[in-house]
C-alpha cells in the first residue's frame, strides 16, 4: 500500500511539475548576422509563436525591441476575443507586429480577427514581403501556409530581388525545405511543433526547438509560449525570442 500511495505522490508532484512548466517561460536572446549587399542598421525583433490561451505579460520584456512577429496560432477554438485583443494590444506597446496565421487561428472568427488586427495595426502578412525600415533590400516575407492557396510561395517571394536580405516566416517548419529548394531566405522562422510538448529524454513527437546556424541560413524552430489540448510541459519549455540582427557584409567573408 505504502509503495501505491509513492507511486501516485510521484505521478501527482510530476503532473503538478508539467502544469507549472506549461504556464511559465523562458526569454532566449541570440545575436545574429546576415549576408546584407546593402547594409542596414542593426535591430531587435520579438518572436514569440504558439500563444494558443495564454495571456501575455504587459512586462513581458524589459529593454525595447524594433519589431514583433507573431509566428502563428495566437489564439485558438474558446479564446475570447478580449484575450486576443488584449495580448495584441500589450504587442503593440512593445513595438510594430507583424503576423502569419496558424492552423489553430481560424478556429477563432476570422473576420473578427482582421478587424482587431486592422484596429491595432497590425500588418498581417498573407503571402507577402514588406520592406523593413525603409529598406527595400531588407524584406520580411510571411506565408499563411495553412491557407493550403498553390500560388502560397510564389506571391510571398514575388517581390524578392536575389541581392535583398530576407528573413522568412510561416508558422510551421516544414515549409523550410521549400525555401531552400526554390528560393531563398537568410532567417527562417518557425513554431508550430511546441517542441514536442512532452519530450522523455531526447524523444518527443517533435524535435525540441532550436537554432541553427548553417552556411547560408539559419533557421529558428520556437518551442513556443503556449499549448493546446494537453496543458502540460516536459523537456521542451515555453519560450519566446529576442534576436539581435546585424549586417554582414559579403565584401568581408
């Protein structure tokens, strides 16, 4: 009986543990450096993806950042609009938002959505690139790739030029190879997998999130703020991102 009543404090007090990584998280801060034929001013960018019903902090960060990017599913099936507007707004305070769709958003009323995002200006991107701080070398190209549209890719980069610095977000990372394969992207950014959401050792259903640098890319898989369906956390904790963008110039490689 003793080593019952162990058995299930052990499970209650691991069950306790993964409900309090759920709620919590982690800032991770990275310098970056991408190829620039035109150089541009460093800047800082908030990433944060995978909100699903969590309620962002009003202090969330605690030195400024130039842009946010919202890497998909901020809300999901029972959010509340006022949380959703509420967490946009606590965006905003922080600096300019740029948004992909998720799978989980349109699970809230769309059209609803858009008109908090257009209220709050938001700028959301739906197959498109902007240019960043008035550079037109510098592009930011999101991709609603849940919106399953065959022309998806080719409208996003249909402004691109070869010589422009890109950075590269959708909300799920299987859309990287397709980057590689016919076009082309110096940051790529991404959440969607939670991490795997619950990991035992080094397996989950996902791989856990990371950066990695490679030759010519690097590319972000978020473990992401949030969850969905189970509340729980194990071996991939909630995170969110800041990262230090600089220029490197292709004449000093």
């Amino acid at each position: 009986m003793k080593y019952l009543i162990r058995i299930a404090l052990a499970a209650l007090a691991l069950l306790l543990f993964m409900v309090r990584n759920a709620f919590s998280e982690k800032l991770v801060m990275e310098t970056v450096e991408l190829r620039a034929a035109k150089p541009f001013k460093p800047f800082k960018l908030l990433f944060i993806a995978d909100v699903h019903r969590r309620v962002i902090r009003a202090d969330l960060l605690d030195s400024p950042v130039d842009i946010v990017i919202i890497g998909g599913d901020l809300a999901e099936r029972g959010v509340p609009l006022e949380r959703v507007a509420e967490n946009i707004r606590r965006l905003m305070a922080i600096a300019p938002v740029y948004f992909v769709w998720g799978n989980n958003d349109r699970e809230v009323d769309e059209a609803s959505l858009r008109q908090i995002f257009e209220q709050s200006g938001v700028i959301v991107l739906d197959d498109r690139s902007v240019s960043l701080f008035g550079n037109e070398q510098l592009k930011l190209v999101g991709l609603d790739h849940f919106a399953y549209k065959p022309d998806g890719f080719e409208n996003a980069f249909k402004n691109v030029k070869a010589n422009d610095t890109v950075l590269f977000v959708s909300h799920t990372p299987f859309d990287f190879w397709k980057v590689k394969d016919a076009y082309f992207a110096d940051l790529l950014l991404a959440g969607h997998t939670h991490g795997g959401q619950i990991r035992i050792g080094p397996f989950g259903l996902f791989k856990k999130g990371s950066m990695k640098v490679k030759k010519d890319r690097i590319e972000l898989i978020s473990n992401g703020f949030g969850t969905t369906t189970l509340h729980l956390r194990l071996g991939a904790q909630a995170e969110y991102h800041v990262l230090t963008v600089r220029p490197k110039i292709e004449a000093d490689k």
